[in-house]
C-alpha cells in the first residue's frame, strides 16, 4: 500500500479524468491508483493517513449518488460506510468540479459537503484555495473566504486545469508528504 490514497466520485468521468491527472504525477509508492469509491471498501479507505479525495457537484448543489440521478452509486452512498470512523491523526486534501456558470449559487457544494464530513470527524483538511480567478454567487465551499480545496471547473476553464494542478499539489506537498 502507498502512503497516499486517492479516492474519487464521478458521473460523466471528468473527476476520473483529474484523478488520473494526479496519478501520473507520482510514483506508485507514494501514491496508489485512483479508486472510484463506489468501488472501494471501507477499510481500504480508512487504512491511508493521507487521503486525496475528489468529487463533482450534481444535482441542485449536491455529491454524486443516486439522488442526483447518477447512473451508479458514489459518494452519496459511500460515506454511510465510513460515518462512524475516527479520521484523527490523518491528513485529507480534496479537489472539487463544479460548473460556476451553470450553477453559480451552488458552484461546488459538493466539495464542502466532504469537507464537512471528514473535518466532523478529527481529519485534517489541507489545500484551501483562493477564490480569485473565479465568478459564482454563492458555494458552500468557501469558509473564511477561500475555498476548502481545489476547486476546478472544466466545463469553463478546462485550460487551466493543469497549472491549478500543479499549484496545489506544490502547496499541500508538505502536508502530505509528496515529494516537492
Ligand atoms: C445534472 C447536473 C447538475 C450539476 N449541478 C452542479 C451544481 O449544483 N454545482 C456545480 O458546481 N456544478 C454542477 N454541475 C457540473 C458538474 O459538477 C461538472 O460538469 C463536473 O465536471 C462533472 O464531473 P464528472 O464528469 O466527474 O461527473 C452539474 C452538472 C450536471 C450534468
């Protein structure tokens, strides 16, 4: 097992797509492949003390999962599974696509959704983010004015994806203990 796990939802694969993106950066000791957590178990998930986790907003601001009509289970149904774990002592760091354009008053909700869940429960959630460089009304992902990670939008700003990327990855480096 690598040091750092990489867990993702996705309906339409853009947020398997950003996960292979991470994956490639890295070597297979410091980082395992993507997992989709509709395929994942719950002690796989809860055996890494560093988790990089992504996720698109769907529905009316909501995560993947059946209610936001996704054609597969996701992290809607996942995190029942893990609701009673204790994440003190590990490090989550999470990325997040939304459409702020289509939906500007819950542009990536869903990113805040998990950040509320896994900060509930004693983890420590690295890579907040500017807000700069983005136009939406409202998104329950900004707390304290910046975003609570990386927030990522390719259905309009596809071309900067990977600088945003690179960025990020460079600022929770230390966090995660990612070689710089
Ligand atoms: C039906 C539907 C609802 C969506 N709702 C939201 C939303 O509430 N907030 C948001 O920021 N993006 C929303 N989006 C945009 C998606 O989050 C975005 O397209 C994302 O890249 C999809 O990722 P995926 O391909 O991994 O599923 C929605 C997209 C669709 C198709």
């Amino acid at each position: 097992m690598a040091q750092v796990g990489l867990f993702f939802g996705s309906n339409t694969g853009k947020t398997r797509k950003v996960a292979k993106m991470i994956k490639k950066k890295f070597d297979d000791e410091i980082m395992d492949a993507p997992l989709n957590v509709n395929r994942t178990e719950a002690e796989a998930f809860a055996a890494y003390d560093y988790l990089l986790i992504g996720t698109p907003t769907l529905g009316e601001g909501e995560l993947p999962g059946l209610s936001a009509d996704c054609e597969a289970e996701s992290w809607e149904e996942f995190l029942p599974k893990i609701e009673d774990m204790d994440f003190t002592g590990k490090t989550v760091a999470i990325f997040g696509l939304g459409d702020q354009v289509g939906y500007p008053d819950e542009f990536l909700d869903g990113m805040g959704e998990l950040y509320d869940f896994f900060s509930e429960r004693g983890a420590r959630c690295v890579g907040a983010w500017p807000i700069e460089g983005y136009e939406f009304n409202e998104s329950k992902a900004v707390r304290n004015g910046k975003f609570v990670g990386l927030a990522l939008d390719l259905d309009n700003q596809s071309g900067q994806t990977e600088e945003r990327l690179d960025v990020w990855l460079k600022m929770i480096a230390a966090d995660l203990k990612l070689p710089a």
